[in-house]
C-alpha cells in the first residue's frame, strides 16, 4: 500500500507544511482561485463573455479584462472543454466564437501533446535556444515585476502576460525557452505540458518562424499608465522591438504530418473492462465529479495519490498543490475521498483501479488497470496535420 495517508480533515495550508516539506518551491501560501468543483460550478456560473473579444488581451487594470480565468478547471477537467463550449451558445457572436476558438487552442494543444508525447520538449519546426540557463525576467521593469508577481502569488496570468513573460526571457534575453517554461510551470494553476510548451513554442518563434516581441508598445496599450510609475521609466530597455530575427527552418518530424496510429493517441472510445474494481483512481488531468470512472462506480472510494518523486523534482509552488488539496477537500464533501503521498503507479499494480485514460506520456506508467475509461475530447483527435492550429483546424472538419 502507497504511504502515507494524508488525513483532508485539516487546514490546507498546515496539510502542506507537514506532509510536503521539501516537495514545493518559493514562500506558503494559496491563491485567491480555488481549487474543487464548488468553486468551478460557481464560477461557470457566473460566466459572462460579454466583450470576451475585445477585452480577453487586456491587462491592467485587472477590472477591464476580458479573460474567464477558467483555465485552471479546465487544465485538470473539472470543467470539460465540451461544458464550457455548451456554456456560452448564447453569448453574442463575435465573443462566443472568439471564446470557442480558445477552447480549440487548448484541445489543439492537447491532441499535439498526444500525438508527440515527449518530443513536444523539443523545438518543433524552428531552432530557438532551449538550452541556456539563466533567468529571463528583469523585475526593475515594473511591467515585468508586477506580472511575475501576480504568477507567484495566484498562479494564474492571462494570456497576453504569458506572452510578455515567454518573450522577454527568450527572444529578448536569449535565455532557454525549456527553462522558462519550466519556471512558468511551477506556479500556473492550469500548469500543463501541452498548452504550457505549446505556448512557448509559438511565442518564441520554435513553432511558428515568427517569434513574438515584447516591447514598451504593448505594455502601454495593454496596462495604460503602468510605465509611468516604473523607476525605469526614462531609460526602458524595451522602448523598442526587439531585432526581428529568422530562426532555421529544422526537418520536419514526420508526426506532425501524419498520425499512424490514431487510436493510440485517443484512447479508449469506450470502457475498457478487465476486473471488476475496488477504487477510483484519479489523475491530476481528472480530478473533476464527472470523472467518467468515478460516475461509473459512484459507491467506490474515489483514490488520489501525490506522486512524490515528481513533486521533489518539480518543485511546484505551494498553490498548486493547495489547488488540489482543495478540489480534493470540496470533492470529500460529496463521497469516500482517500488521498496519499507516495507512487501512483505502485497503488495501480497493487490495486484493481478504475481510472480515466489521461492523453499524456506519463499515463503508459500505468499498469495492471481493471477498467479504463475514454478521456473528454472536445473533439476527436484526426490523423492530418498538427504543424499549426490553422491546419489542424482544417482537418478537423464541423
């Protein structure tokens, strides 16, 4: 038996400090977005994309943006990408397509991290250094400072900021985008390879040529007023774009063009049954109540288990973890919730699970499974192109 038991019944905050010593990086704290599916249902219900299209890229002040900040109950299926597109057939046109089209971008991400698996850490289409270690973010910029400060303090950042931070560390910096993803991966609430690297990958110019870049302009139409108070203010090191740039073109992995194996990459499209079960095991890519092998067996207790070794070498921030214990709490109120510090896969091997089959390299760890079930796509993976969302779009069909 994976140990030990965490006991839920305390605060989260004292859960961490004595069972996750030396398991998470920077100061303890929480974020003010909470983790569980209480908090996704209220905050689905109170989505309102009015403006969605015009205000999503906006940054200070933080009353003028457009973004939903359902990311993180997306990232770990709390929310489906399928609900949240239903949600909002009846926004106005212009905001409910643009809002649909980044959900697409997140199940984009999502099938190209399927299909490529680990190879998503490499450069895809462009050479662009990943390799450089460093760090990438000026904080005398108050730019800067303040969007670092807002990612390590609530572990969430709307899009454009993402962008800036991506930018300013690699195409302006010349840092590694590998270790700046790594160090945006540690604190995002909605921290997921796919969309993660695929984000950098694109804003660096690794998946597109084209790298996007930061400079005194977009702070200024984004967060109006922001440089004014900078101590940088008169000497701003990026007043100018920075030197367009036209990163090789690298040989095409043949992946990105075609899936052999489709089903692979899918899963399971239905139950896949060799025992009868004693648990729901969840993973961090299901931790939502309709977690397709918790509805199947609503009487069996509902098992997560902290992959210890993963947390030592990645040391994710304390919020993330307390996003988890708090989803974990709120789902305690409802069923059996049992959850442990130790080896997910080693519980699988010893236990007959039910789980969810989750799209990601780690998954095939799993063994000795009982029943897998089929993983939410938003829309089935396909076989074509992956090499732009344009493309990938196109294939997808209606």
């Amino acid at each position: 038996m994976t140990q030990p038991l965490i006991d839920l019944n305390r605060e989260v905050l004292e859960i961490i400090r004595t069972d996750f010593g030396g398991l998470y990086s920077g100061e303890l704290g929480l974020s003010s977005i909470s983790g569980g599916q209480s908090a996704a249902n209220l905050a689905i219900s109170n989505l309102d994309i009015s403006h969605y299209a015009n205000r999503r890229s906006e940054v200070f002040p933080k009353n003028k943006r457009g973004a939903s900040v359902l990311s993180p109950y997306l990232r770990h299926n709390i929310l489906t990408l399928d609900q949240v597109y239903r949600a909002v057939k009846t926004a106005p046109y212009k905001d409910r397509e643009k809002f649909r089209d980044e959900l697409l971008w997140q199940e984009y991400a999502r099938h190209l991290y399927a299909r490529l698996g680990t190879k998503i850490f490499e450069n895809l289409r462009f050479e662009v250094n990943t390799h450089t270690q460093g760090d990438g973010w000026n904080r005398e910029m108050l730019c800067v400072d303040e969007v670092v400060s807002e990612l390590e303090q609530d572990g969430w950042l709307v899009n454009q900021t993402r962008m800036w931070l991506a930018s300013h560390w690699t195409v302006r910096n010349e840092m590694g985008w590998l270790h700046g993803q790594e160090r945006m991966h540690r604190e995002l609430l909605d921290g997921s390879r796919a969309a993660n690297i695929l984000g950098w990958q694109w804003t660096v110019g690794a998946g597109t040529g084209k790298p996007y870049g930061f400079a005194k302009w977009q702070v200024d139409k984004r967060a109006p007023g922001l440089c004014l108070k900078c101590p940088l203010s008169n000497n701003c090191p990026i007043r100018e774009f920075p030197e367009e740039i036209a990163p090789r073109q690298l040989e095409r992995d043949p992946l990105i063009d075609h899936d052999p194996d489709v089903s692979a990459t899918t899963g399971p499209v239905a139950p896949v049954k060799s025992a009868d079960a004693d648990y729901v095991l969840l993973t961090i890519d299901s931790l939502g109540d309709n977690d397709a092998a918790l509805a199947a067996h609503p009487h069996l207790p509902a098992v997560f288990v902290f992959n210890e070794l993963a947390l030592k070498k990645l040391q994710l921030s304390s919020r993330r973890i307390g996003f988890y214990l708090q989803t974990l709490q709120d789902m305690s109120t409802r069923r059996h919730v049992q959850t442990f510090l130790g080896d997910p896969y080693q519980f699988a091997r010893e236990n007959a699970v039910a789980i969810t089959y989750a799209p990601v390299p780690s998954f095939k760890k799993f063994s000795n499974l009982a029943e897998v079930f089929p993983y939410p796509w938003l829309r089935p993976p396909h076989a074509g192109s992956v090499q732009s969302f344009t493309s990938w779009r196109t294939k997808l069909g209606k």
